[in-house]
C-alpha cells in the first residue's frame, strides 16, 4: 500500500471511531443477511461484545501499517485462529464484501473511489495472509 493509501484507510477508521460499535454491529448485520451461515461461527449472541473485538482489532491492524513484518504476524495468528472457528476461504469473500458496504453506508459521500480501493487493497492483503497462515499444508510446513 502507498503512503496516500494507509493515510485514507486510517483516516476514514477514524471517522467511525465515536459510532464504532455501532458502525461494527451494522457489519455483523449486513454480513448475517449476506451470508447467513457465517452466524453459526460465533458462540455467543452478545454482538456487541464481538464488535468492540472486531474495532479494536482493526485498529491494531491499521496501526501496524507501517510495520508489514509485525502486521504479517498479526494476520498470521488471526488466520491459525479463525480455521479454529471453522472459517472456510469462502467466508472472507463474505466478509470484505460486508466490510465494504458497512464502510460505503456508514462514511457516505466521505467514502471516496479512491478510498474504497486502498480499504479494497488493504482488506486483500489481510485476506490472503490470514488464508495463508490458516491452510493446513502451510501450518505443517
């Protein structure tokens, strides 16, 4: 990612920071309606607590940025740990998808093209590294 990038994805995040939970719960929703199979993945029904979880994540994520060996390890650890969950390949199409629309809903017209493809690029990479870290061929390797 260019610097521009990481300053549009960081910047955006924290336009959502004061509604952040609201902003996560509204995910959840959208990502329960497009992919209902995904809700069987979380043990507990207190969505709330799973979205304060999802926010902070991100916003470690987004901090490590500009460190991609330590970013890479992050996502290597939440990859090895959502196979736990039974999360499949498929799922994380689910998820950018449902990431995106939440952004696009919750930013407006703040949620510019331009804007749209760094979170579109960043969520790619995330995707891949975790993907890669949670296939069993990798974790024996």
């Amino acid at each position: 990612m260019t610097p521009q990038d990481i300053a549009l994805v960081r910047s955006s995040f924290a336009q959502l920071h004061r509604r952040k939970i609201e902003t996560a719960c509204l995910f959840y929703e959208r990502l329960f309606t497009t992919a209902p199979s995904t809700r069987a993945l979380f043990k507990t029904d207190d969505i709330q607590a799973q979205a304060a979880k999802l926010m902070e994540t991100l916003m470690v994520a987004l901090a490590m940025l500009n460190d991609p060996g330590g970013l890479n390890v992050l996502l290597a650890r939440l990859g090895e740990r959502h196979r736990t969950y039974g999360v499949r390949p498929e799922h994380y199409e689910a998820v950018g998808s449902a990431l995106l629309w939440t952004l696009e809903t919750s930013l407006g017209a703040d949620f510019t093209t331009q804007t749209r493809a760094a979170w579109t690029e960043l969520y790619g990479q995330m995707a891949k590294t975790m993907l890669a870290a949670e296939t069993p061929s990798r974790r024996s390797a």
